[in-house]
C-alpha cells in the first residue's frame, strides 16, 4: 500500500464506528465518486444535460447506499450547489450574482426536498444551473439595429419596455423600428418583448416562491389576467399550472432570419 492510500485509509479510520460507514466499500470507489463529480462539473460547461442529470443520479445513490438519512443527501446538494457556484465566479458571473445565484439553489432544495424526492430536486438544479449557465448569444441578424434593439431587450426584460422608449433610445421613429423589426425577424416588437417576459417568468415560476401576481408585476405586465393570457398562449398552460406541472419543458422561443 502506497503512503498516500495508507495515510487516506487512516484518516477513514477516524471516523465514528456507525452502520452508515460500515457500508463503505474501498477508497477507489471514492476516487470514482469525485471522479464522476468533476465529470458532473464539465459537462454542466458543457451545456451536456441529459449526461449531467445522469451523473448527478450516480452521485446521490452513491451517497444514499453510503449514508444513512436524508440530511446527507441535503447536504450533499448543498454542497455540489457550492462547487458550481465557484465555477460560476470563475468564468461568468460577478461574485454578488453568484452569491444570489447559490441562495436560490439553497432555497430550492430547503423549501423542496423531501424524503424520496432527491432524484427530482437534482433535476430541478440542473435546469437552473443550465438557465444561469447557458448565455444567450447576441443576435446576428442582418440589421445592425435589430441586432441592438435584441440585446437592449434581452438585458432589460425587468423594465418597462414600449416601442415608443425602444425606438426613443435608438433614434428612430416607432414606424421604422416595428417594420425593420419585422422584416428581419418573422414578429412584432411588442410580440418579441411578450415571448421574452413568458420565457423568463417560467424560471421565475419554477425556481421562487413569489405569487405569480408579483411575477406579473415584476414583469410589467398590466395585469394579472392579461399575463396569465400572453403565458398560456406561448407555453400552452396558466402560470398557475405550469408552477404546479412535472413537466420541464421549457417554452424557449429562436429567431428565424428571414429572408429578405
């Protein structure tokens, strides 16, 4: 036995002689474990969904066959939770972001993880993971403007946007902006605005506690009523619903280039 696996195998030895420890099989089967852990980490980079998911199902029946109780897989998620948010600091968000990013990850698996549930908590990180992961890519349409005109609203989808305040901040008449608009990408501005606010209160709906008439606010949609409205007609269910629904598909809406 080599120095390093016979000072691990001694510091294991530390610890409390409980059943829980006893089920422990070698110190390899741990070295696959962080193995599959980091693995976990890449492919969540990697934007590999379904492979994560798959991972981090090895990695919480791995800790359910070694520990007893459900406050270990509690923690575990936790901590797994820790170790994205480190990644996030590194490569995409300010470290404020990423602390609010790890907090609701903590809310989440605080406020829904229940004894026999791991499996489906983990995939609810991990599709808030990939939305805070995943960036969405500048538009590249032909239209200089247009392209602008995307970016400002994807930055902006908390504020109140208007075709009148859109077309004010970027010198051009409302009429010019909404045919441009258009023209380049198959829908209205305000169609445009509408299907990113739905797109962005489903992680809302899915991943905090606000009453959907606070989403609706936050979005600045005139009313509870009229959100509820625009909501269904993109994602084919009520707000109300789709908070309540086991389903995860996410409406997500792509630009098509049209060609002029």
């Amino acid at each position: 036995m080599n120095e390093r696996v016979e000072r691990d195998v001694k510091w294991m030895e530390l610890l409390p002689p409980t059943p829980s420890y006893e089920k422990m099989n070698t110190f390899m089967n741990w070295q696959q474990f962080y193995r599959v852990e980091e693995s976990f980490i890449s492919n969540l980079e990697r934007f590999n969904e379904h492979v994560a998911h798959d991972q981090l199902g090895q990695l919480i029946n791995f800790i359910q066959n070694h520990q007893e109780g459900n406050l270990c897989v509690k923690n575990y998620l936790i901590s797994i939770s820790g170790l994205v948010t480190r990644q996030l600091v590194h490569k995409r968000l300010e470290p404020s972001e990423a602390f609010s990013f790890n907090v609701v990850c903590d809310s989440i698996i605080e406020q829904k993880l229940v004894e026999d549930n791991a499996y489906d908590v983990a995939g609810e990180l991990i599709e808030f993971y990939m939305y805070v992961l995943r960036e969405r890519e500048p538009a590249q349409l032909l239209h200089e403007t247009v392209n602008a005109v995307i970016n400002y609203i994807d930055s902006n989808l908390l504020e109140f946007l208007t075709v009148e305040g859109i077309a004010d901040r970027f010198k051009v008449s409302t009429s010019h902006l909404s045919r441009i608009f258009r023209e380049h990408t198959g829908v209205t501005l305000v169609e445009y605005i509408n299907i990113r606010k739905v797109e962005e209160a489903q992680y809302y709906l899915r991943f905090s506690t606000k009453r959907i008439s606070e989403i609706s606010d936050e979005f600045h949609f005139c009313n509870q009523s009229y959100f509820t409205r625009i909501f269904k007609k993109y994602t084919g269910e009520t707000p109300r619903r789709f908070r309540n629904s086991l389903n995860r598909n996410f409406f997500k809406y792509e630009i098509k280039p049209q060609l002029l």
